[in-house]
C-alpha cells in the first residue's frame, strides 16, 4: 500500500465522520419535527428531504456547482466575505455529502419517532419537562436502533458517493480524491490492480459494519423482547 492510496482512503473516512456528525446534528431536530408536523406542508417537506433517494446525483452535484462557482452569485460572495471556497474543496465535499445523504439519516430517526408510543412524550410533559428534555431524555433514549441505523448508513452512503463528489470536489489528490473517485480514475488508465484495491476496502468494510449494526439491532430487538 503506497502513501497515496492510504491517503485517499483517509480522506474518504474523514469525509464520511465529518458529514455523519454534521447529520446528526441535522438530522434528529429535522426527524423530530417531521415525525411530530400535523399540517399539510409535512408531505412537501418529507418529498423534499427524500429527493436525493431518486435524483440522480449528477443533477444535485450540476446545481451545487452553479450554485456555488466563486464567479458568480453565492460562491464569489462566500469566498469574498469568508474566503470560503466550496467548489473542488473538502467543504464542498462535505456540503455536498450532507444533502446527499440527508435522508439516509432522518427517515430511520423519523420512523423510529412515530413508532414510540405516545404516552412517552405526554407523560414527560405532565412532569413539567419541555419540549427539549422530553426529547433527549426520553424519547431518543427509547430509539436508539433508528439513531444507529441512520448514522450507519449515512456514513456508508458517504463512503461510497460517486456523482456528487465528482461534480462539485473533481478529482484532487489528497483534497478531494476519494476511494469511488480513485476507482474510476484507476479503472480508466487500465489500472485494475489499484481500483482493486480500493474496491476490496470498501467491499470488507461495508459487509463489516452491516454485520455490526444488523448484530447490534438485533440485541435490542432481543432486550426489548425480554422487557
């Protein structure tokens, strides 16, 4: 294994803690509100949050690029006022990671808060707990599954982006090259040895923390079972 290939795969597993933290923090207030809205605006705002699921990610990646070119509009004011620059940057790799992957992390953290019972929250809020309390001291204790299960599958699905990365981050040694980017590169020149390489990585390590978050769901399943 050569400095850059290690190199890569640290990017690639940067990337992918970096946005999974960022979706966690979106993730469960997003899920929260979604799983609690009455109105008629909660259709739109599930299909939106959902679209990533089905559009193609070129279209995400094309528009984020527009959107965020330090030549116009947003991105030169960014880079004007903050020196941000999102376009072919590790920011723009995470930016673009967050929304791609958003809804890999709220539907599970949603479903696991419409499937708690109702009592739960009524019962903190007769106590005299708030809105805040109830949430983090009663109810995502009680969902801990779905809070693993969105975690693990947004980091899964960041680790092996293609379209996305490559639209708005390009294809930069150790600044925007990740494993999926490298395989392409790789599999282009006629390098089969090397895209095997990274494709092995990604193979083990997918099926390893599948096992682990299927084994880990499973022991609650059990708990609960025994409760």
């Amino acid at each position: 294994m050569n400095e850059a290939f290690l190199e890569t795969l640290w990017l690639t597993f940067r990337l992918a803690s970096t946005a999974t933290l960022i979706l966690v923090m979106l993730g469960i207030p997003l899920a929260y509100g979604l799983a609690s809205a009455k109105s008629w605006r909660k259709p739109a705002l599930e299909a939106l949050v959902s679209m990533p699921l089905v559009l193609p990610p070129t279209v995400l990646g094309f528009y984020l690029l527009i959107a965020f070119s330090p030549d116009k509009g947003l991105g030169r004011w960014l880079l004007e006022q903050f020196d941000l620059r999102l376009v072919f940057s590790f920011s723009g790799l995470v930016l673009g990671s967050v929304l791609y992957s958003l809804p890999f992390m709220v539907q599970p953290i949603q479903a696991g808060f419409e499937n708690l019972p109702s009592h739960l929250a009524e019962a903190s809020y007769s106590l005299g707990k708030s809105r805040r309390s109830t949430l983090f001291r009663v109810l995502l204790p009680n969902i801990k599954p779905a809070l693993l299960t969105g975690m693990v599958l947004s980091f899964a699905h960041t680790v092996g982006e293609f379209g996305v990365i490559l639209m708005i981050g390009g294809n930069i040694p150790g600044e925007t090259r990740v494993a999926s980017i490298a395989i392409y590169d790789e599999v282009e020149g006629l390098n089969y040895a090397a895209a095997h390489q990274y494709a092995l990585v990604l193979v083990v390590f997918t099926f390893l923390i599948l096992l682990g978050v299927f084994g880990i769901n499973r022991s609650f399943a059990k708990k609960g079972g025994r409760a």
